[in-house]
C-alpha cells in the first residue's frame, strides 16, 4: 500500500548513531572565469559553494534546501568527487577523500553513491536496465556472473519493479519507474550513503509520494544515509532528520527537521517557510507571508557583511559590515540578530 506525503514522517527512521559518516568542513568551489579582452580583461571566479560544513551520520537524512543556484548541487558533486573542490576538507567514513585522484578515489566510491535529478538522461538509452543496474558490480567485481543476475532481480524486486523487465530499455519505462532504476543502480554495491540530487522535483505529485517511501523504506531495511537535496520544503519535512538551508554557497541555518519549521530563527527560511502552500484555504488565506524583495546578488563576487542584508526584511546597518557565521548547538543559524540555542 502507497502512503501519502503526510504519513511518510512517522515512519522515517529512529534516532541515528553519532558516528559521523560524512564530515564536510569549510568547504568552497569556486569557478574561475576570464571577462573581456583577452590578457587584459577582468579575471574573478563563481562562488557556487563558499564555506559550507556540516556532518551526516549512519543512517540520517540530512536535507538541503534553498533557491537554484545556491550551490546545492555543487555541494554533492564535490563530495562525490565529481566536481574538485577549491579548499575545504572531506572525510567519508573517517578517511579524507578531497582532492584524491581517481584511483585513488576508486576503492571509496563503493560507500558513496549519487541519484540524480533528470531520471531520463541519467540512464544510458542503449544499455538494458538489467545492464544497468549490472554495471557498478562489474566494475566493482562483486559477486560471480551468475549472482550478479539474481542480484539485479533481486534489486528490481527491491525498488518495485518486475525483475521480468530487466532486459527492457529506459525509454519503455515512466519516470517514477526511471527513478527507481536510479535507486537500484546507487544500491548495487551496498553504499553506506546516496546522495540524492532533487530525486523527485522531475516528477508527478503522486509519484513523488511513491519515490520517498521508497527512500524511506530502503533506509530502514538498509541503514542507508541520504544527503537529499530538493526544493519542496514539504518533502524534505517529511523525510530529513536534519535539514540545512543554504544561500548563495552558505548554509544560513542548520536544525532538527521539526525544530527547523515550527521556529524558524532565520529571515530567509522564514520567507521560504511563508511561501510553503498550507492545504487549507482559511488557513492560507490567513497566515502573514514574509516578501523577500529583489534577486539574489551574484555569486561572481565576494560581499561584505551577511549576503541576505539586500534582502532582508530585518536588515540592519551593522548587517553590511559584520559577516555572520553559524551559532548554536542543535540549532544552529547564521544571523546577527538571532539568539543561539
């Protein structure tokens, strides 16, 4: 039986260990760009990430939200070593992996795995999704010839789909069932942590629904971690212990996933909060939004002070001089006026 977005919270997992499985500190990527003539003209970088730290445990969901462009995505391609990160540190599994090579990084690849946001231009169109799903123990050598197709119908039947249709091609499936096939792959060589890239925000409603209860089952069963990124607040309430909200490369504030929306201690997670629809039109209509004003300014430079001051519907002179930093225990959050926990 499919649960519904609402019920998925109840049954996401008990409290995680405290070992930390990934630890990001400080990290940045910056993109370096040559404007005007040639040898003469104005050298910068994009600041896609720009000092971010955080931890994820065995068996967590750590969630992270914001607008597009922030830097979310940046963020798990440099953790999964796709995208080379400028400084910073990464430790996986107590092992720094930032920066290695890709020999280096190949023996750590089996405990990090990515699904990503597109489910139809993720999967090779030529390959079978038995061949699919197959690849990374080939690459890995895991398991004999024979095994590794009962496991690949063994993980078809995993993620719900019918293990007679392994050697049908991608484009004879929905994009749910892609999505799926995406799992299965991510799964293939038992990863302690998937780094979900907006998984679902490709996706019908009803279908969104199916694929988080899918997540949250395996993590059950499995004792998987997710780093899930996505721009749906309601899913990632549902699904994340944690949640870190990220602005212009920065996570602004960090907290307990219902600690995080019943008090909000932000200006910006306010305003995104506000913006969240409440499916009850007397409550909707009711409740006071809060207007964040203009564009998010360029990640091509770097600003004095806190980056949200244009902004910010609480802005104060000092905010355009004194740069912010995360404060706090459990909650934690970047902005001169808040009061840590």
């Amino acid at each position: 039986m499919i649960q519904t977005v609402a019920d998925l919270h109840s049954n996401s997992l008990a409290a995680p260990s405290r070992r930390p499985l990934l630890d990001v500190r400080d990290l940045k990527v910056y993109f370096p760009f040559h404007r005007g003539i040639p040898f003469f003209g104005e050298e910068g970088a994009i600041r896609a990430v720009d000092g971010v730290s955080f931890r994820v445990h065995e068996g967590e969901t750590l969630g992270l939200v914001g607008e597009s462009g922030c830097g979310k995505s940046t963020t798990a391609r440099a953790i999964a070593n796709l995208t080379p990160p400028t400084s910073g540190e990464i430790y996986l599994d107590g092992v720094r992996i930032d920066g290695l090579s890709p020999a280096a990084m190949f023996p750590h690849r089996r405990k990090v795995q990515m699904v990503f946001q597109n489910p139809y231009s993720s999967l090779n169109p030529r390959m079978t999704v038995g061949a699919i799903i197959r690849e990374p123990m080939d690459i890995f050598n895991l398991h004999s010839y024979r095994d590794r197709r009962l496991e690949v119908m063994r993980l078809m039947d995993l993620v719900g789909l019918n293990p007679r249709y392994m050697n049908r091609y991608p484009h004879e499936f929905s994009g749910g069932q892609r999505q799926r096939i995406g799992v299965a792959r991510a799964l293939a060589v038992e990863p302690k942590i998937i780094l979900c890239d907006e998984p679902v925000s490709a996706l019908d409603v009803s279908i969104q629904a199916q694929v988080i209860n899918l997540l949250m089952d395996l993590q059950q069963k499995l004792g998987v971690a997710y780093l899930f990124i996505a721009h749906d607040l309601a899913v990632v309430r549902h699904i994340a212990h944690r949640i870190g909200v990220m602005y212009l490369g920065r996570i602004v504030e960090l907290a307990e996933a219902e600690e995080l929306y019943q008090s909000p201690k932000h200006p910006y997670t306010q305003a995104l909060l506000s913006a969240v629809p409440i499916p009850n039109p007397v409550m909707e209509e009711q409740r006071e939004r809060i207007p964040v004003g203009g564009e998010p300014p360029s990640p091509d430079r770097e600003y004095p002070g806190c980056p949200f001051h244009p902004r910010c519907p609480i802005g104060e002179d000092r905010c355009v001089e004194v740069t912010p930093h995360l404060i706090g225990n459990r909650h934690q959050v970047s902005c001169l006026k808040a009061e840590p926990d």
